[in-house]
C-alpha cells in the first residue's frame, strides 16, 4: 500500500514532508487538502487529523500528524533518507534546534510575506516590501 500524503503546498510542514518525499524519491500518493477551502475541517479529513490540520499521513493504516513525527518516521523506515537525519547525535541535537526556531522564529514572519499580509514586525515589514517589489 503506497504511502498517502495530505497536503497544501501553502502550508510549510505540508511541504517540508514533500520535499522529503521528493528528494528521497519515496512512493507516494497526493491527496490535495485546501486550508482556504476549508477542507481541513471537513468531516472526511477530520476522520485523518482530528485537529484538521495539515500534513498528515497513512501508512499502510498508521495515520500520523505533525511533521516532524512525519519527517522522522520517513527516516527510520525508508531507505535513501539517513542523509536528511544522520545517526550522529550532535547532528541530531542541531535539526532539534532548527525545528522549533523554524516555527517560531521565520515561519510566522515568511507566511506574512507570502500571504501578503501588514502584520509584520516593523523591520521585516521593510525588509519583505522591497523583495515583493523585486519579484514581479
Ligand atoms: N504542528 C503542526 C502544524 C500543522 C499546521 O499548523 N497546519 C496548518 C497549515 S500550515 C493547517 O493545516 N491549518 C488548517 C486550519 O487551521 O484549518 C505540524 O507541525 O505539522
């Protein structure tokens, strides 16, 4: 049974585990949730992730949520992945590190960025409006 993948790819833990998918190049279906339809919160997807959040998996029956349970699963069952999580226990300690500084530190000042919204840091404010500017 091919591994199933819920996902947006607006959602950055959704695309962290794409990208380990990808680059891993692991067997796996797509099943596309909208946040902004709300089918996070559909009865179906709800049977996935009671929180009605996005990824999440199923591994042949094992519903996993929150992606970094996801990304370390991946790598202590597929082959082709020890390089995204190498058995040394200092580099380890420093993917531990980055997670929580990922989430809050640079991801809530990024998804502002992408989604276009004011609610930024006064400084990043400045600093995400002359990158919008350079990207069109
Ligand atoms: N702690 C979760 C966070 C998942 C999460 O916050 N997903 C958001 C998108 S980035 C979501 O699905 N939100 C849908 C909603 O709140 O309706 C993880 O690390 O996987």
């Amino acid at each position: 049974m091919v591994l199933t993948l819920y996902l947006d790819p607006i959602s950055s833990p959704s695309r962290a585990v794409l990208a380990l998918l990808e680059f891993a190049k692991i067997p796996y279906e797509r099943k596309f949730i909208s946040f902004f339809d709300k089918e996070t919160k559909s009865p179906a997807f709800l049977q996935i992730n009671p929180l009605g959040k996005v990824p999440a998996i199923d591994d042949s029956g094992l519903i996993l949520r929150e992606h970094e349970a996801i990304l370390r699963h991946l790598v202590r069952t597929r082959e082709g992945t020890k390089a995204f999580l190498p058995d040394d226990i200092k580099v380890q300690a420093l993917v531990d590190q980055y997670y929580p500084f990922h989430h809050f530190a640079v991801r809530p000042h990024v998804i502002h960025y992408f989604m276009g919204s004011a609610s930024l840091l006064p400084d990043m404010k400045i600093i995400f409006k002359s990158k919008k500017k350079n990207i069109k």
